[in-house]
C-alpha cells in the first residue's frame, strides 16, 4: 500500500480536484472550523498525504499557530514539502514520533480507512493536550443502495477514468479503485465513535454532509494549561 500511495503522489491532487470540482479546499477548511480550529493552535496533520487538509489548517492558524504533519508514504510527504511551510516526519499514524500533550489540535483527512483505529485513537488522544480536539474526515458509504452504487461508480470508475485522461500512472488509477474498497469495507460509523470513546475521549460526535463527507469530532478530558 505504501508503494502504491509513492507512486500516486505525483498525479493525486489533480485527480482529487477534478473529482470534487475545485470544492475540496473550502470544505475542508469550514470543516476543520466547524470542528474547534482556531487562529494560533498548534496542529498535527495524521497521514499529511500531499498536504490537502494541511494547507487549509495553515490558513486557518496564521502565522502565530503551526501546523506538523506524518505519514508513512515518502512520496506523498515529499509532494507535501514541496508546496507547504510545515515540518514533516515520516512515521506511521499509530506511532506518533511526538511527546505527549504537545498539541491544540489533531487532524485526520480521509485515511481513516486505511489505519489501525483503536492505536491510531490512542496516540492522537496521547499527543493532544488536556482540552485539545481530534477531528478526523472521512467519506462513508451511504447507507442506501442505489446511492451506494452510484458513489462506488463515480469513485470506483470515473476516478480511474479522469486519472487515465490527465495521464496519470497506472498506480493512480489503482489507487482510485483501492479508494473505493476501502470505502464500501469500511467499519461503521457507529463503531468510529464507539472507538474514540474506548480510547478516552469526550464529547464525541459526528456531522454528515451531503450524506457521504463524515466529520468526526472529540475532545481530550481535561482543563488546559492557564485556564
């Protein structure tokens, strides 16, 4: 899997764009918002990817906050480096390569799928301070089944097709395809939230847009530091 993202990387975001219709960088940005992210926090991106939630994140913290992002794929993080001002440290989502309670505020877009659940809740809860919120993106199959059918064709089929037609490589197309897998055999949601609160957070809620674009949301037990 990590070779397959390496190979995709290249050709990922214009895919993505072309897929959402240019929409992508407003929606992630209003739902980080909606979720708690603030001017002047500190933020790590979980699996950065080439940087689609990060860049939003940044413009949302200014310049008085940061933004530092993982993930396991050299590929995806070296697309990353080259667009964003951010520090970047390859490691896997359930190994966090950071001390504890060292951030306001942990994103996770759209790899959700692709993660150990309960090690990556653990260590996103670990690196969190007292009060710091989790927010992690995802899209989830809907639950009707001609709506099903008809995001795993568009994701499944017309992803690969708009791959194939700005020339990306084979592993782009792939990747589209593995997407949907992963969608279609994803855990439930209902099991997402039961799995933030088995590793220890609050308030744990999500927000369904459109009916396939997941926000879920938690916050650390605890009062901040100088509150």
């Amino acid at each position: 899997m990590r070779e397959l993202f390496d190979q995709a990387a290249r050709d990922y975001d214009r895919v993505e764009s072309l897929m959402a219709f240019g929409s992508g960088p407003r929606y992630r940005r209003d739902a980080l918002v909606r979720a708690g992210l603030a001017s002047g926090m500190r933020v790590l991106d979980v699996a950065i990817g080439t940087g689609l939630v990060a860049r939003e994140a940044l413009r949302v913290v200014g310049p008085g906050g940061a933004v530092v992002g993982i993930d396991v794929s050299a590929g995806m993080l070296g697309r990353a480096a080259a667009s964003l001002p951010v520090r970047l440290v390859q490691a896997r989502s359930e190994q966090l390569a950071f001390d504890r309670t060292t951030f306001d505020f942990v994103s996770l877009g759209y790899a959700l799928r692709h993660l150990d659940q309960p090690a990556a809740f653990a260590e996103m809860l670990r690196v969190l301070r007292p009060g710091g919120i989790a927010c992690v993106l995802e899209i989830s199959a809907p639950t009707t089944s001609i709506l099903r059918r008809a995001l795993g064709l568009y994701i499944g089929r017309v992803g690969p097709l708009a791959a194939r037609l700005i020339g990306s490589k084979k592993a782009t197309r792939d990747l589209w395809r593995y997407f949907w897998y992963t969608i279609e055999h994803a855990v439930p949601p209902a099991t997402v939230l039961e799995n933030l609160s088995a590793a220890g957070f609050h308030g744990v809620r999500r927000r369904v847009t459109y009916g396939v674009f997941s926000e879920y949301t938690a916050v650390k037990p605890g009062v901040p530091a100088g509150a």
